[in-house]
C-alpha cells in the first residue's frame, strides 16, 4: 500500500501541475479573443485561425484540467444524497463509481480518440476554413486528457483503499468544501436575516 500512495502521489503531482499550466490558456484565450475582436471592430478585419485557437485552448482549458477537478473533488455529483452516508460510505461509492462508470466511459473514449489523432497527425489534416489550423493538436488533446483522468481515478482508488484499510487518511479532508449551492444558501439567509432585522 505505501508503494501505491507514493504512486498516488505522484499522479497527484503532474496533474496538478499540468493544471496549473493550463491555467494560463485561459488568460491566453481571453488575449487573443480581446485582440481579435478589437481589430475585427476597428479595421474589419478578422481571422479564422485566430477564432479556431480559442476553441484549441478552450478545449485545453477542459481536458487538461478535468483530472485535477476529480482530484479536488470538483466534479458533479448528487451531494445531497451522497453527503448523507458515512464516510466508509461514501469511500465505497467513489470506488464504485470510478471502477464501473469513469473508468469505461474514459477507455472507450481513449480506446476510439487515439486512432483519429493518428489519422490526423499522419494525413496532415487542416480545418476546412480558409486559413484554417492544423487539427492534430486539437485532436491531440482528447486522449492526453483522459489518460490524465484515468491516472487520476486509480490515484484516487489507492487513497480511497487506503483510508479504508486504516493505511492512510482520508483523501477527501480539506478538499471538499460548501457547493455552490450552499454557499448561495447561506447568502440567503444572511440577506433574509438583514432584511428581518431592518424590518423590526
């Protein structure tokens, strides 16, 4: 078990900072979306390969970073159901859900995605637009991310198998926060809460 949390760990590592660096995409998505509309606003002009990168990095921004949402715990899920087990519970159903449900659904796409980057990778393959990118890099990025996510579901497996044969803490402590949905809550009754007291 230690050899599988230090593997863990490392998994946990280069997806967090390959996170991190995709973080940048954004602000280089937002540059180029700003500068492109600037120029099309003031000397009509406009450029499909300028458009066609922010979907490039856009789809960067998602694949890349999708492994380390599972990691911090930030993907959907029906919180108000699953919050109300016990934690060995809910250990058990993350472990269920990774095994039978994130697991075939990322190697089929794996498994379908590969050859079609080959196939574009290899026949030099272009967007259709005039002035249009190369689509390897795009295609590129659908396998690449979820083989991150697939490295990140068995991190996830060997923290949860840890903590449930008492070899490791729980992999969930300091991660999972109040939803957004609950952070909305308590800003109601915070609001409800000034307008009672205004109203006395």
């Amino acid at each position: 078990m230690g050899i599988l949390l230090r593997l863990s760990r490392l998994i946990d590592l280069l997806n967090e900072r390959v996170a991190r660096a995709a973080f940048w995409l954004i602000l280089i998505v937002t540059l180029i979306s700003a500068g492109n509309a600037v120029v099309r606003k003031l000397f009509n002009m406009s450029s499909n390969s300028l458009l066609e990168i922010q979907w490039y990095l856009f789809s960067g921004v998602f694949l890349l970073c999708a492994a380390f949402a599972l990691q911090k715990n930030a993907h959907v899920r029906i919180d108000v159901i699953y919050g109300k087990f016990s934690k060995r519970t809910q250990m058990l159903i993350d472990i269920f859900g990774t095994v039978f449900f994130l697991f075939p659904m990322a190697f089929i796409i794996l498994r379908l995605s590969w050859p079609v980057f080959m196939t574009s990778l290899t026949s030099g393959e272009t967007s259709a637009n005039a002035g249009g990118l190369p689509l390897w890099p795009a295609r590129l990025l659908l396998p690449v991310g979820i083989s991150l996510l697939i490295l990140q579901g068995f991190s996830e497996i060997f923290k949860r198998v840890a903590f449930l044969t008492g070899k490791g803490p729980d992999p969930t402590e300091g991660i999972a926060g109040p939803s957004e949905e609950e952070e909305l809550a308590e800003e109601i009754r915070k609001m409800r809460g000034l307008a009672e007291g205004e109203g006395k």
